[in-house]
C-alpha cells in the first residue's frame, strides 16, 4: 500500500474549485493518484474526495493545515484531511450472532481492512473463543435494562483505553442510548435486514417468510440517536421465490449482512464517504 494523504471537501458549488485544489497540491509537488468529484444540483454543493502519494510532497500535516487554510475559506469549505499509514482503532460489538464478526476477522487477517481490530465487546460470552483465536482482546458486559446505565459506562472506558477511533455493531441485539450516540458522532456503524418498516421485532426473516416477499436484504449506515434512522451507506438485496424455506431466508440476509457491513466499514477506514442531509457520498 502506497503512503498517501486523502483529502476530503463538502462546500456550496462554484467556478474554480477543482483548478483551486489541483493548484494548490501541485504547487507543493503532490502526485495525485485518485480524484473524484460529486455535485447536488438541487442544494448546490460540491463534494470531493483527492488522494496524493507522499513521497516528494513538500509539506507535512501541520503545514498543510496552515497552507490550505486561505484556499478553503475562500471557498467556505469543509475539509478534512487524513492518510492512508494511519491505520483506525476498531471496537466490535457483538451478540450471539457472530457471522459478521468472523468475515471482519478474517478479512482484518488477509489485509483487506485498513485498519485493527482493537477489542470485542459481547453482551454474551458466546465470541470469546473466536476473540482468543484471533488473539483479540474480547470483554463481556451483561446488558439488562436495569444495568444499561452502568454497562455503557463500562464499554466507554473500555474504548477509551483501547482508544477506539470506529464502533462497529456487528449484529449487536441491543439500542444504544442517545448519550452513548453523541459521543462518538458518525463513528457507529450499524447493520440490520432490510425489511423495515414492514417487519419489524425479533423474527423479521420470519415474518416476511409468511408474508412471501420476492426480496430480501441488508443495510449499513451510521447510527444516530433516531433508531435505524441514520445516514445510509451501503445496501444489498437478493431475490427469492416460493422455493425458498425459511432457513433460506435466514442465510441469504446472513450473507448479506455480511457483505455490507464490511463494505461500510471498509470505506469508512480508507476515507471514502462524506455525510450531508443524512446521507452518504460514496466514493470509489
């Protein structure tokens, strides 16, 4: 992997804004390696996301900060700038389910995921031999609803002394309090099926089984303190038919669970998404 720095903007649309940045990471000697640009037409705003390779730039982080400082408030920008050696902090929360938690193991092992796994946090104890396999430290924190109070304090200093920079709910059966959600700020990332609003509780694969629906699926997104309301960043769906049982059903939005919760996490980790009007810019 290459040692790059990705810059990311959001700011009302206007002439000159990508000749302004091209400009100025020229002038400095940067080597772009992937841009990529979107525009809201109806709200006007421009979005953007630069990668550079590092060698032979010319100015380090704070430099950069002070350099690019004039460029971005002339063109009232949000900016964000961040590199690719800078591997993110991940805590994984769990229940039983553990599907999603193995595949962000072994992809954590092959290399896919920029980024570590720094702890597991279970409610159950049913991933710790998973965690010791994977030599991961793992801790089990009951959740009732009289505990939830004292259980969340638990899992904060726990976070903190692992110094989490990203929460990933990996099929995690319990709803954070609005408290838990302000302080990490774009920073949980949630998957659940597809299904909602029509089929909610604790059966949903169940319940659309009676019903006989023709697609099922799965969505991530980041959480806020709306429950399953926050900003949508990947979604998957399959098709199934009359011939399809219920263990079917299951395993198919299993597998898809899967797939777009490592999605989500893997564009969070190499700085591919912009968040406005609680949605998501996806850059490839």
């Amino acid at each position: 992997m290459k040692n790059t720095a990705i810059l990311l903007i959001d700011c009302p649309d206007r002439k000159g804004l990508v000749a302004a940045i091209a400009n100025f990471l020229y002038a400095n000697g940067a080597n772009i390696l992937h841009a990529d640009q979107h525009q809201d037409n109806d709200l006007n705003l421009f979005f953007m996301r630069v990668e550079w390779d590092l060698e032979g730039f010319g100015l380090s982080g704070d430099a950069f900060r002070a350099e690019f400082a004039p460029v971005a408030a002339r063109f009232h920008m949000r900016w964000k700038l961040a590199y690719s050696a800078r591997k993110q902090r991940l805590a994984v929360f769990v229940s039983r389910y553990q599907h999603c938690l193995v595949d962000l193991l072994y992809r954590r092992q092959i290399g896919e995921l920029n980024g570590e796994i720094a702890v597991i946090i279970g409610n159950h104890e049913d991933a710790r031999p998973l965690a010791e396999f994977h030599r991961v430290p793992f801790e089990h924190i009951p959740v009732t609803a009289a505990t939830k109070r004292e259980a969340e304090q638990r899992q904060w200093d726990i976070l903190e002394h692992h110094q989490a920079d990203l929460i990933v709910l990996a099929r995690y059966m319990q709803v954070l309090s609005p408290e838990f959600v302000a302080r990490y700020p774009q920073r949980i990332i949630n998957v659940h099926h597809s299904f909602l609003p029509a089929f909610v509780g604790a059966r949903p694969h169940q319940a659309a089984f009676q019903r006989g629906v023709k697609l099922i699926g799965a969505t991530s997104h980041y959480v806020t303190e709306v429950l399953d309301d926050g900003p949508i960043i990947e979604q998957d769906v399959a098709r199934v038919s009359h011939r399809h049982d219920l263990e079917d059903f299951v395993q198919t939005g299993r597998d898809l669970e899967r797939l777009v919760l490592s999605r989500a996490v893997r564009w969070h980790l190499e700085h591919r998404i912009l968040l406005y009007s609680n949605k998501t810019v996806i850059f490839d």
